[in-house]
C-alpha cells in the first residue's frame, strides 16, 4: 500500500508521468484491446475487397499508361498477393452493369473496417448511443473513398521516389514523409466524418499525428518483413505465412490507432491525473466515470449520472 500511494503521489506531481497513466487508465476503462481486436478483425475481411477496389481505380484512372499503372499497383498491394489480386480484377465483368454491380459489393464489403472504426471512435470520445446514427452510409462511404485514395496516392509517392536512382536517401526520405503527411490528412478527415460529435481540429490532431506515424511505421515493416517472410516460408506455408504476417501487423496497427485515439480523448476531456491509489480519487477520476455513465444513454431525454463521494 505504501508502494503505491508513493507512486500516486509521484505521478501527480509529474504531469508526463500523469497523463501517460491516465491514457493507461483510460484504455483499460474502454476495453481498448477487444476495440484494437474487432478493427482486425473487419480490417482483415476487408483488405482484399479494398485491393482489389484501389487497384480497379488505377487501372481505370491510368489506361494509357500500362508501366505507370503496374508500378503504382505494384507499391500498393503486398507481392505476395499481386498475382491474386490480378487474377480477381480480371474475373471482373466487363459489361457496365454487370461491373456496377460488382463494384458495388466490393465496396459493401470493405465498409466493414470504416464502420468498425466508427463504433471504436465513438466508444473512445463518450458519445451517448442516444446521439449515434445507426448507419451513416453517406459518411461511410466518404470515409472509404479517403482510404483508397490515401493508398492511391501513397503508391504513387513510392513510383515517384523510386524514379530518382541517384538519391536513393533524399527520395526514401520525401517517400516517407510524403506516406506521413498522406497518412495524416486521411486519418483527420476519417475522424471528422465519423465521430459524431463537435470534433474541432485541435481536438483530433493529436490522434492524427501518431496514428500517422503508426500508418508510416506498419507501411515500411509490412514492405520488408512480408516478401522476407513469404520467401522463408516456402511454397507449402507462404500462403499461411502471409495471412499471418498480415493479421500480425494489422493488429498492431490497430492497438497504435486505439491508443493514439486515447491519446486525444485524455487531452481534449483533461482527464488527467487518475489515481492510482483508488481510496483517493481525483477529479478527473469522476469525469471518466461520468463520461462512461453518459455513454449508456439510449432514449432521447434520458440522462445517467455518476459521481464520487
């Protein structure tokens, strides 16, 4: 017990080592692994569908130019899976309607992460469910085209960094900082489309910045883990071996996104310091749990409270 309440007192004094606790505190309150486990999840069922819906936008956006178009893709999907990616786009139809159609189910199917994002984003900002939209498809949509347009453009930052031979340093550096700035712009918007409540700039960079450095971070491993891994794999376990690979850096994309989300929610709320010490709790302890007793209203109207002795 004296452990502790030397430890209360310490990170109340130092608010780096109060604030850092307080997302802690914060991330355990919301459950953020099952929100970073269920973003995997729909993220995973929705990575072909969004490949192949990126790689369709490309190919249309560039038909007279079939070397630029194959560089571009070739920056945007893993090596591993470009031959099926190639296969399945073309077992697209090529009758209008027909390839409306199928469009349309790509993009059905890869919603599936930008609404699991939705409900993670909304969960973590307190929004009551009484103020939620059961489905935004408009935003969803919207969200989704930022996405693969984010990917558009970063694969077209790597062609153009790597059209400079001569300054391999200079042009990986402009790549990267071109992937960060690109990751950055997505992730502000996605939030601002999706959070539904008043979520001004200066609320939400501070999950954009290291959500984007994140992005940055998954983008340059997954390009040199994942050919190194499939290669060791073999021909039997490559397969395996890249759905695994995959699924690894998804997930630890997600748990960087969720913590970068609670990075914000504890700025923009000041809830900060928590105690560690649960016989003493501080302000900002009864504003957290407030802010989760106002999450659970349903009914226009209705009005949960919470407080501490």
């Amino acid at each position: 017990m004296a452990i502790i309440q030397r430890l209360d007192r310490l990170q109340r004094r130092r608010p780096a080592l109060g604030f850092a606790y307080a997302v802690i505190r914060k991330y355990a309150d919301d459950d953020g692994g099952r929100e970073a486990a269920l973003i995997t999840y729909y993220g995973f069922l929705s990575v072909f569908p969004m490949l192949l819906l990126a790689q369709t936008i490309v190919t249309r956006a560039l038909p007279h130019h079939p070397e630029l178009r194959q560089r571009v893709v070739a920056a945007m999907v893993p090596p591993s899976l470009q031959a099926t990616v190639e296969s399945a786009l073309s077992a697209l139809p090529t009758a209008r309607t027909a390839l409306a159609v199928g469009l349309a189910g790509l993009v059905l199917s890869g919603t599936g992460v930008v609404r699991a994002a939705a409900r993670t984003m909304n969960h973590l900002a307190a929004v009551p469910h009484r103020l939620r939209a059961p489905w935004r498809p408009g935003r969803v949509l919207a969200a989704l085209v930022l996405v693969l347009a984010g990917a558009a453009v970063i694969g077209c930052l790597v062609v153009a960094a790597a059209a400079h031979p001569g300054l391999p340093r200079l042009s990986r550096l402009l790549a990267v900082a071109g992937e960060f700035a690109v990751a950055f712009v997505v992730l502000l918007l996605v939030a601002r489309l999706l959070v539904q409540c008043p979520a001004p700039v200066r609320m939400l960079w501070p999950a954009a910045a290291p959500g984007a450095v994140a992005v940055t971070v998954t983008l340059e491993l997954g390009a040199e883990i994942l050919p190194g891994l499939v290669r060791r794999a073999g021909p039997v376990y490559g397969a395996f071996a890249t759905v695994a690979g995959m699924f690894a850096l998804l997930y630890l994309l997600s748990l960087a996104l969720v913590v970068a989300a609670e990075i914000a929610a504890v700025r923009g709320a000041r809830l900060w310091p928590r105690a560690v010490d649960r016989a003493r709790p501080t302000a900002a302890d009864a504003h957290a749990l407030a802010l989760l007793a106002r999450e659970q209203e349903r009914f226009p109207g209705q009005r949960i409270e919470s407080w501490l002795p």
